[in-house]
C-alpha cells in the first residue's frame, strides 16, 4: 500500500494531528434536493484521500465546495486553519483539476500551464522556468507549443495536471482524473499520479466513481452514497471490514447471508444461517446480541471450492452446483447454486492450465465451499 | 471448418457485398453533388446573374428610351460588333465629393451602430446563456419576436415615438421636464436608434450561439487558477467569443452599410447614406448606370476586405 512507503506515521492515526482540510456539518442542498447531508471530515496533509459513490451521490458537490464553486447551505470548511466560507475561488490555495480537463483550447500547452503563474504576477523568467520544469516532470516538454485540440486525451490530461499543480497547491482536486482515459492508459497514469504526489508532497483530493481507482490511488477513501459518508477507511479496512451492505456491494463483490446469533463470546460468534443447513463461525467478537437477525459477507475469493467433500463436516461449509464459470484468464468465477437456490460467487486463480487434471471443474459438478474463520464480516445494516 | 469450405463461402459473400459496397459508395458520392449542387445552382440564379446585370448596366450609358440605358452589345449595320463599355460611372462617383462623402458617411454610421450593437448585444447574449432552461426560452424568444412585425412597421412606430409631438417628447413636457419638445426624428441619432433597434438581434443570436458552446468549466478553470471575474472574462471568455463577435458585425455592418428604409425614413434628408442615394438615382433621376455603378462599388467596399479578412484567417488557421 503506498501510504506505507510514503510515511512513517498515518496522521489520521495521531491523537490530536491537525487537519488540512476541515469540513464540519456541511449541507448542500438544491432546492428540495440534499446533494450533501451534514458531513463531517478531516483530511491531513500529504493524503491521497478519495471520495468515493455512484453517480449523484454528493461527491462532486463536496469537491466543487471545497474549491468554492458552490456555496455550503449551512456548515463551515476550513482549510489550514482559514475558514473558506467567504472565500472566493480564486483565492483559495487549492487548485482543481477537472473531469472535462477544461483546457483553454485558444491558448498553448504552455500558455495552459503558465496561466496559474501569470494571474498571481510571478516573473516572466520565473514562469518560463517553473513551465519548463512543470512540462519535464510531466513528459511534455516537446508539446508546448501545442494546441490542446492537437494532443491526445492521455497527454490532455497531463497537461491538465501540470497546469492545476504549477501554483504548488496545498490541495488538489481531482474530479475523476482517469474517467477519460482507456483502461491501459488509466492504470499506467494511476502510478504516475502516485509518484508525483509521493514527489511533490501535495495534498489530492479524488472524485471517482471507480472503485478500483479508489483503491489503488489512496490513502483513505469516503464511500459516499445519497449525500453522506457510509464508511471512511484505508482501502484495506473498507475492503476487508466493510461495516455495511453497501459498502461490501459497492467495493468488490460479496456474498451476503441474512442469519441468527446463535453463541456470541468475547473472541467467537456462532451464526445459523436461514434456509441453508450449515452454521457460520467466526473468530472475532463483534457487538451483536444473541438471536439477532444479522448480514454476514464472505468476499469469493475468500472461499475454497472443492470436489472432494472437507475431511470432517463443521461451520463455514457449503454444498453445491456450479451453476455457471466466468474464465477471465487469470482467474475463474463459478456461480455456485445452494440447495435453496441462492448463488455463491467463488474465485478461483487459475495456477495451472485450464482444464488440467487439478481444475477441472465443469457445469453442473457438485463442488464443496469452505472458508476460514478469519474470512467472514459480519455487516452492520 | 476447413479452409477450403471458408473460403469457398467467403468468396461468395464478398463478391456480393463489394457490389452493394459500390453501388452505396456511387449513391453517396452523387449525393454530396446533389447537397451541394441545390445551393450552388440558386446563388448562380439568384444572386450571381443579377449581379452581372447590374455589373453590364454599370457599364453602360444612360439614355431615354426603353431600357433606360445602352446595350453592351450592339450589331451596328453592316453586321458589326460593337462592345461599349464605359467606365465614366465609376469615374463620375469617384470624381464627384458628394458620393466618396455619402460613402465614408454610410460606413461611419454603420460601423458605430456595429459597435453599439456590440456593447449592447454582447451582455445580453451572456446574460441569456447564463439564465435557467426556462428563462433561457423567454430571453430568446423576445429577442425574436420583432421579426413577427413588419420591419417597416417598426421603422414607422419609432417615428411616432421620436417625432415632435411623438410619444417620447410629450411625456418629457407633461411631465415638466422640458418645456420646448426635443428634436430627434430627422437626425443622425434617430437613424442609430433605427439601425440599432433594428439590427441587435443579429448581434445577439451568433454571438448566443458561440458562448452556448463554450464549457462553463473554463471560466471556473480560469477562477480556480487565481483570476478574478474581470480577468476571467479578458483572457478567457473574449478570445473565446471573437468568432461570434465578427459574424455578429458582419450580419450587422453589411446591411446597415446598405440601409435605406431607416435613413429615409428617420434621418430625412438630414442623413446621407448610399442606400437612399442609390434609390434616388434610380427612381428620381431615373439613371440606371449610375445607381448600377453606386451598388457595385458598395458591394466592393464591402465585400473585399471581408474576403482580405478571410484569406488571413484560413491561412492562419493552416498554420
């Protein structure tokens, strides 16, 4: 995980670390319509922190706060210490690189990028040097006296990102930085943002609706859905302790299973599932009461799928048929069909040649799961 | 499946389709000649063959007889061919001082009419870009409406409002504000207030269509990078807007250059454009090359440093 790398402690980790970037109960609404419900969030400086959600969910709204191109209905944002309330875009220290790139299409890559420099009245020699440097770092160098309409999207870009960092923003925002690129190009360009970041030390602010952006790319994301935060984590934490349905629907995919607390210990719970005849045990505590109706996730590729039965029947244990395979090269999806016709997703990575003597299972082979007791999440709502 | 059996079917199918290819490629070939052949043939009609009759009668001498002028082409008896082709028109108007000031007069007013409209149109152009979906209809369907009316219409109800006993001086004297009416009608200013009022709506409508285009997030770009509104809107919306800015003034200048029911109508015979000397030279003294040679030599004034303007730009679009 880059975060690892880059510093030694996490500053959302430390007891009293002053954020970057305050919001405190910020509402957006238009007209009837909540975009943003009274959020709250601290992002610490050096992050890569991503807000993360469908479409409509309120992401862009609190990015476009936050550079100052909406106006909060109630609640304050503060950044490094200065609330932004009455701040106009123009004089705040954050700089914005958005989806569209919004390039000044009368103006040259160079002319793009200087812009920045020349509205704050930097020194021509000073612009033509940091221009230079900016278009170095970003491998355009050759391009600049092109016009945006005579490079292509994945150099449009670049110059996008050179332009919005020129100023040496404490923040940047992204507002779905790889949305227009293809995929080959978007993972190439995911580490690129990652270097300059580690390199430059700024603050980022993503926008993405890409889960497996998100992941990559941060520090810490904010899944966001209907205008608030349903879980803030570090990709690990959400992938592997998503707190609720949507957050294990939304990153990944999971199998959910609706159950009764039948043992709730201090270091074990003891799930019965409905309608399947099998019992969940898992080895960590976690605040339900006894007989509560629970959701449990176990992501596929936590799960064993097998031919031969398990040596002796116990928890975590299913029977099957797979109802259906995805081949995807590296890896294989069944669908597993339960007796009462639920599907459980399995993956399987392909270690050896497809259709070898080891991995030779087919439509309609009765195949047994099982899992360990580490591999279960019990959800919240 | 072999290769012989695939290539056997393969063969078949191509041969078929490389026929329907062609015949479609034939079809779409004509039918860009015939998309452009519509247009080109009625410019060639309609405006590219009057134009050479009145470039011929330019050229001719006037004389009383029935068509009032000479023939380019005569066959003298004895079969001769004669071609007469006078130049004294043009030279006549170049000589005579009232038609280099009637010119220079015409082009006066109706370049600052242009920039009026201009700095009138430009704010509002924006304005209805900037206004809601619904607004956005109203805005556009009122800066269209006055063409529901006869322009010549609303060329008379400017009369009764700017006359001197008209609307606008009446209510000034009722309401005590002067005691002696105003004199407007009859004078340069009436006349921009016709050209004006009458032409804005071709300022406004190319320049909506141009900054309909532009992305708002370029003005927000431009305000994220540290420039303030007035900035913004020098270095980024203007440069952005001069193609509307330049069809908006031609579709103003041209016409108003030409104009001749306003400067009849409300500069009296106070104002002297070449739209109301061409009408007198061909109604009142009936001289059909004269009036000929005043409309050509309009034309050349204002067509030639549009196609100087275009040459520029297309080479510096090839650039």
């Amino acid at each position: 995980m880059s975060q690892d790398i880059k510093n030694d402690e996490n500053l959302w980790e430390v007891p009293n670390a002053v954020p970057l970037i305050k919001v405190q109960g910020v509402t957006k609404r238009f007209g009837s319509f909540t975009a943003v419900d009274n959020v709250d969030l601290n992002i610490y400086k050096g992050e890569l922190f991503s807000l993360l959600g469908g479409s409509g969910c309120g992401k862009t709204t609190l990015l476009r706060m936050l550079a100052g191109f909406e106006t909060p209905t109630s609640g304050t944002i503060t950044i490094d210490g200065v609330d932004m309330t009455d701040v106009p875009p123009y004089e705040r220290p954050i700089n914005m690189m958005f989806q569209s790139y919004a390039l000044f299409p009368h103006m040259t890559v160079e002319s793009n990028v200087a812009y920045g420099l020349k509205r704050d009245g930097v020194e021509k020699s000073e612009i033509a040097r940091r221009v230079d440097e900016m278009l170095a770092m970003v491998e355009l160098s050759s391009f600049m006296k092109r016009k945006p309409h005579q490079l292509s999207g994945g150099q449009r870009q670049r110059v996008a990102l050179a332009r919005a960092l020129i100023k040496r923003p404490k923040v940047l925002l992204l507002d779905e930085p790889l949305g227009a690129l293809d995929k080959r190009l978007r993972t190439q360009t995911q580490f690129e943002l990652m270097n300059i970041q580690d390199k430059l030390g700024v603050t980022f602010v993503v926008v993405t609706h890409d889960q497996e952006e998100a992941m990559t790319l941060s520090t810490r994301i904010a899944v966001m859905d209907e205008g608030s935060f349903v879980q803030i984590g570090t990709p690990t934490e959400i992938y592997e302790f998503p707190e609720t349905r949507y957050v294990a629907k939304f990153i990944g995919s999971a199998n959910m299973f609706n159950g009764r607390v039948t043992q709730d210990g201090a270091d074990h719970i003891e799930i019965s599932v409905n309608d399947l005849d099998t019992k969940f045990y898992i080895d960590h505590g976690a605040s339900v009461r006894l007989n509560a109706e629970i959701w449990i996730a176990v992501r596929p590729e936590k799960i064993i799928i097998s031919k031969t039965p398990p040596e002796k029947p116990g928890p975590n244990q299913l029977k099957g048929t797979i109802h259906d395979i995805g081949y995807l090269g590296n890896m294989s999806t069944y669908r597993v069909e339960m007796s009462n016709g639920m599907i459980v997703d399995v993956t399987a990575p392909n270690q050896t040649r497809y259709r070898s003597a080891k991995h030779d299972l087919d439509w309609d082979d009765q195949v047994y799961l099982s899992w360990a007791p580490s591999s279960a999440v019990v959800l919240q709502k | 499946m072999g290769p012989l059996q695939r290539g056997g079917v393969t063969k078949m199918n191509t041969r078929v389709f490389s026929y329907i290819n062609a015949w479609i490629t034939k079809l779409q070939s004509r039918w860009q000649t015939i998309v452009i052949a519509i247009p080109f043939y009625w410019l060639l009609l309609f405006f590219l063959a009057p134009f050479a009759i009145v470039l011929k009668i330019s050229l001719a001498e006037s004389i009383i007889a029935i068509p009032p002028f000479t023939p380019l082409i005569n066959f003298a008896e004895g079969g001769v061919l004669t071609i007469r082709i006078l130049f004294d028109n043009f030279i006549f108007l170049m000589e005579d001082d009232f038609y280099v000031k009637t010119y220079l007069n015409s082009i006066k007013i109706s370049g600052i009419s242009t920039l009026l409209c201009l700095l009138l149109g430009y704010p509002m152009a924006y304005g209805i870009v900037r206004a809601s979906p619904a607004t956005k209809n109203i805005l556009l369907m009122m800066v269209i409406l006055p063409f529901w009316t006869s322009f010549l219409l609303r060329v008379y109800a400017w009369m009764g409002l700017l006359a001197d006993r008209g609307t606008i001086n009446n209510l000034l004297i009722w309401l005590g504000m002067i005691d002696e009416p105003i004199r407007m009608l009859y004078s340069e200013f009436a006349v921009y207030i016709g050209i004006v009022y009458s032409y804005v709506p071709f300022m406004i409508l190319p320049l909506y269509a141009n900054m309909e285009k532009l992305d708002t997030a370029l003005h927000e770009a431009a305000a994220d990078l540290g420039a303030n509104p007035i900035t913004t809107f020098l270095t980024v919306t203007l440069p952005l807007t001069i193609p509307g800015i330049i069809a908006g003034s031609l579709l103003v200048f041209i016409p108003a250059a030409g104009e001749f029911v306003i400067p009849d109508l409300l500069g009296g015979g106070n104002v002297l454009m070449i739209g109301r000397v061409l009408y007198n030279e061909f109604n009142s003294n009936h001289d059909w090359p004269v009036a000929s040679a005043v409309a050509i030599v309009l034309l050349l004034v204002l067509v030639l440093p549009m196609m100087v303007y275009q040459y520029y730009q297309s080479r510096k679009t090839e650039d």
